[in-house]
C-alpha cells in the first residue's frame, strides 16, 4: 500500500515525491529482469540450437559417407574379383598348355577383356616371367617382389595385393595383384600377376559428391595407401597415420569420425571407413568439415541476426514498457509498433508457421506455409492439421506429436520431428517440425506454434543412396550385402521356429559365348532377362541376388523338406534353359545350381554359400544344367541331377 499524507482536513494529501520515485524504480526493474532473463533465454535457445544443428549435419555426414564407403568397397570388390576370375583362368590355361599360351594374343582377341588390367604375367617359380601380355625386351625376376614372396610363402590359394611399386616392364608406378601357381605335388609353381593403375582404384571419386577438398581412399590393413584422392590429386604409396579407421579399437569393420587431418593436409573431414569383405583392405571416404558446415553456417548468421534483432525487439518492447510507465500516453503507439513488428516477422518469415488450436484446428498461417501445402489461408482455415496428414496412420501420429507438446507444461519446452504432410496435389511433403506451446496466465493451453522446414530433397537423396547401396546396378536385383542381410534374417527366423533354409548358387552356362558373339550389351540385356526370370520361379518373401558376373544366389526361407529346394532347382534349371531374344537372335544357355540347405549342410551363413558354391562347381563338372546338393557332413560324392 502507498503511504499517503493526511492533511488537516482529513483528506489524503500526494505522497512524498521520494515515495513516487521508489514506486516507478521497482516497476521498471520488475520489466526490465524479466526482459533480460527472455533475452538470456532467446540466446541460450539460439546457441543450441546452432550446437545441434552442427551435430545433425556431421551425423548427416557421416551416415552419407558411410553409404558411399559402401558402394566404394563394393567397387573394390568387383574389381578384385575381376582379378581373381582372370587371373584363375591364365593360371589353368598356364597349367594346361605351360609357357606356350600367348596372353598377348588373348587381350587382342577380347578373350581377357578387363581393360583396367595394364600387364598380365606368368611368373614361374624362380621368379622369371614366363609369359606376359606385354612384351619382354629383356629377361626380368621378380623372385625380390613382395606379391611373388607372399605367394612363395603361403598355401592358401587368395589374391594377394600389393603395395604400389615401379613396374620393371611397363616403368610405371602399378598395384600388383597374385595368384598361388600350386603344382600337381603341392609344391609352389610360381604366380600369375596382374597390374593396375593406382589411379583406377579412386575412379569412384568421379561418382561420388565430395567436394573439392573430399578424400578417398584405399589402404591396406598394413598401413599402405594403394589409392588415394583428394580433390583432383592423386597420390599412393603412404603410410597410413591419422586417420579414422587405424585409430580403431579392435578388428576394422566399419565407422567414422571427424579427423582433424593434422597428419595429412591439415583439413579437417568427417571420414567414414568400412573393411572390404574378404581382403585385407580398408576404403576411407572423406569430407571436408567445412564443407559440411558451410549451410549450418550461413544458418548460424541468419540465425544470430534473428537473434539480435530480437534481442533488439526485446530490448525496444522493455524501453516501451518504461516508458508506458512514465507516459502512459504513449502505451497505444508502442503496442501499435509491436503488433506490425510481429505480422512483418510471422508473414515474411522463410520458414512455414501456423497456429494451432489444442484440438487441431488450424486458427492461421503464414504464406511460407501455405506455399508448402498448395492451399490458401482460407482453405486452410477449415482444416485441422490432422486432415494434412493423408493417411490413418499419419492422423494417429499428427494426435500423439500434438499431445505429447501439450502434455509439457514448461514454457520454452519445444518438440521437433520429422514428418510428413499431403499437399493439395496428392504429393507428400517432408518436414522438419517444430512444435512450441503458448499458455495463459493459469498455465492453460492457448494454441500450439508450428515451425515447418522442408526437407523433402533430403530425404529423396537419402532414399536413393540406400537403394543404391543395397542393390545391384543393372539387373536391380539384391546385391551380395542386401543378400546377406535377407540370409542372416532368415537363418535368426529358422532357429527360433525350427524351421529350415534354402540356399541356392547358380552359374550361367555358355554365357561367355553370347557375351562374345553378340557384344556386352546383348550380355547386359541376357542378365537382366535371367534376373527377371529368377524373380518369376520363387516366392514374394524369397531373395534373388546378384553376386557379379553371371552369378546368382536364392535365398528359401521357410522350407518344408528338401524336394521344395528341389523343385525350385529344377523351375529354375528348366526357366533359364528357354530360348533368349538378343538383339533379334535367339540365344539359349543353360545353368548349373548348387544346393545347401540349413540346418543340414550348415549353422552359419558363410558356411551354406560356400556348400551351395562348391555344389554348383560339382554341377558344372558332372555335365551341367542341371543342380546338385552339397554333400551332407560325412557323405562322398555328390548327386547330380540334369536337366530333363
């Protein structure tokens, strides 16, 4: 209560100018806390929120890198197995005919095709070359090269690759590739060996949207670089230090991290790693950390401007309110200011806004949103945002999003997802959804903010990097990864039910000779017909992949007994033996299909594709098209059934 003067007449006289003065000081501070407190609010909101976008967009990073490592070791994978397939048939070709065989004369014929391999040799057991596909002009050893002692040394018959070394034929810098020559005794009968551009192996950068500054990378486990590429250089031969994967704890699979490029060029990059399936080799892919920051950046600016300009805002609504206090004339101009103030920044916001009432309907839009929906303010006007979400399912998760905002009653409480909306066309819509809750005095819900940003680009990128990754370019079958997935699946379902699975590995036959004859685009189209044809001969929930070349495998959950794989086996045989229509020829081939079925022939998923794989090589030794089963454990020869 204010003290008051009594005067001699008993009337209240006006306080004390002192008394007037501590009145309005208490009023302005009980305006000004408040507003710095909102202001502290306002830049501590602003500062996350630039934190958390820097953190979405390296982990956006990482997880597109992460595919890219993907498709990149997919790419060494085939040209590594490229290696082996030419590598193996020069090795029995050696073994049959000796030194006579003349690889020269094979890469003129087309017979050894793969462009990428730039010298193709024999090399016996003393390390001299016995025949090569260049020619020799004087005699040459590599008994001293590390891809002819690795094969020296070892047994197992696997491709070695090696460091990058100065070719002594060609006098250029290659990655030489081995291959075990065992004779007849088991004893080392030399190598075949194959070289390649260092270069070929970062082709992929080409494919790959990594920037100017963007590194990729293929390094052994022995810390060598094979390839390496950032921007437009290209570089080999390193040793590996610094970067993700040999910082990682335990055996290398896959994973990334920001590196901070100290050990290479000093620029730092959001890497991705991932071990090539098979090889002791590792690809890296990489992008600059400026790069990636460059649009939370520009958002930053805008968003310390807003920020400021609030503040501002804030700062001018707290000078009005003092001076309301002192003038209470002027209270109608500065609401007046502040009301165009709001309209100026809700309507030519860059962001979709819309109020929402707390049972959903839409109470007002601003231009941005509607721009987003295709509709006007006045359509909008007898919607709620439930009928934006196209579907039943979209509706139940539009009421439990709008919920669970209202269930917080915190006033800076805001929730964010993404989800999706119908516009007027009939097109879905993604967004980046912002919800925040505006309350009354007594804490009761007045209506809900909305804060759209369309990230539909995104998520359509996204979904084209995944299908890439998991299937195969050009029949669009699964790919080995995406094969292995759908198998390790159904082995999990299997032992849970006691049920059984089915796998098959099938070869073309005679697909060499119409590669030959009629070209590789009429190759091409004969894969893609076998791949549709594969696809017709099994059920919905069964895999078909490509594994490269003209190689499949079938994945059969839920197999009763073994004669379903069995009449499987037989359609399949029976489906691709038909006549082909190639570039207005007919074309037959024919397959041969190796059978392994869990758990009989195997518990794991690598032990049932080697079984099926060894089956399907017994089925082209017994005479082909037609299939064989892998031997149970303890059997002898296999069964082969012919096609009929």
């Amino acid at each position: 209560m204010t003290p008051q003067r009594i005067s001699p007449a008993g009337q209240a006289a006006p306080a004390p100018a002192g008394w007037r003065w501590l009145r309005t000081g208490v009023l302005v501070w009980l305006v000004v806390l408040p507003c710095a407190l909102l202001v502290a609010g306002i830049w501590l909101v602003t500062l996350q929120r630039i934190a958390a976008e820097r953190e979405q967009a390296v982990a956006a990073a990482l997880k597109a890198n992460g595919n890219l490592a993907i498709a990149f070791e997919q790419q060494v994978f085939r040209t590594l197995k490229a290696a082996e397939q030419v590598a193996t048939f020069v090795r029995e070709q050696y073994q049959r005919r000796g030194a006579a065989i003349d690889l020269g004369q094979w890469v003129a014929r087309g017979v050894i095709r793969e462009s990428m391999f730039t010298i193709v040799s024999v090399v016996d057991a003393s390390g001299a070359i016995a025949a090569s596909s260049r020619k020799i002009a004087e005699p040459v050893n590599y008994a001293d090269r590390a891809f002819f002692r690795a094969q020296q040394g070892g047994r197992e018959d696997v491709l070695f690759v090696s460091e990058p070394v100065l070719g002594r034929v060609s006098g250029r810098w290659r990655v030489p590739m081995s291959l075990r020559i065992t004779r007849a005794d088991g004893g080392f009968g030399g190598v075949v060996v194959l070289s390649v551009d260092p270069a070929h192996f970062t082709d992929f950068y080409r494919e790959a949207d990594l920037g100017a500054r963007g590194l990729l990378e293929l390094s052994g486990l022995d810390g060598v670089v094979r390839g390496r590429k950032i921007g437009a250089a290209d570089s080999f031969g390193a040793q590996v230090h610094g970067l993700a994967w040999p910082a990682a704890a335990g055996p290398v699979t896959e994973g990334g991290r920001v590196d901070d490029g100290a050990a290479l060029d000093g620029v730092e990059r959001v890497m991705s790693y991932r071990a090539v399936t098979g090889y002791p080799l590792v690809v890296s892919v990489g992008t600059a950390l400026d790069d990636v920051l460059a649009p939370v950046r520009q958002r930053r600016t805008v968003y310390l401007a807003m920020t400021a300009g609030g503040t501002a805002v804030v700062a001018l609504l707290a000078a009005l309110l003092v001076a309301a206090l002192l003038r209470r004339q002027a209270a109608a101009a500065a609401l007046g200011t502040s009301e165009a103030l709001f309209r100026a920044t809700f309507d030519q916001a860059a962001v979709g806004i819309v109020h929402v009432a707390p049972d959903g309907r839409i109470l007002r839009a601003n231009g941005k949103f509607c721009g987003l929906l295709g509709y006007g303010a006045d359509e909008l006007a007898q919607r709620s945002v439930f009928d934006l979400a196209g579907s039943d399912e979209g509706r139940g998760s539009a009421r439990e999003f709008l919920a669970r905002a209202l269930r917080h009653q915190a006033d800076d409480f805001a929730l964010e997802m993404e989800k999706t909306y119908q516009r007027k066309d009939g097109t879905l819509l993604w967004v980046n959804e912002a919800l925040g809750v505006v309350r009354g005095q007594r804490g009761q819900a007045r209506l809900v903010v909305a804060v759209l940003q369309d990230i539909t680009e995104r998520k359509e990128l996204e979904e084209r990097l995944s299908h890439a990754a998991l299937h195969d370019a050009l029949t669009g079958l699964a790919n080995r990864v995406m094969f292995q997935d759908r198998l390790h699946r159904a082995l999990e379902s299997a032992r849970r039910r006691d049920w059984q699975v089915g796998v098959l590995y099938l070869d073309l036959d005679g697909f060499k000779e119409v590669n030959d004859t009629l070209g590789h685009a009429a190759g091409d189209a004969l894969l893609q017909q076998v791949a549709r044809r594969l696809e017709d001969c099994v059920r919905a929930e069964d895999t078909v992949a490509r594994f490269g070349g003209d190689e499949f495998a079938v994945v059969l959950t839920a197999v009763r007994e073994a004669q379903d794989c069995e009449r499987v086996a037989r359609k399949l045989v029976h489906m691709l033996a038909q006549p082909y229509g190639l570039q207005g020829e007919e074309a037959r081939i024919s397959a041969s299909v190796g059978l392994a079925l869990y758990p009989a022939h195997g518990a794991d998923m690598d032990t049932l594709i080697m079984q099926a794989d060894n089956a399907m090589y017994a089925a082209k030794r017994q005479g082909r098209n037609g299939y064989c089963w892998a031997p149970a454990s303890g059997a002898g020869q296999q069964d082969f059934s012919p096609a009929i």
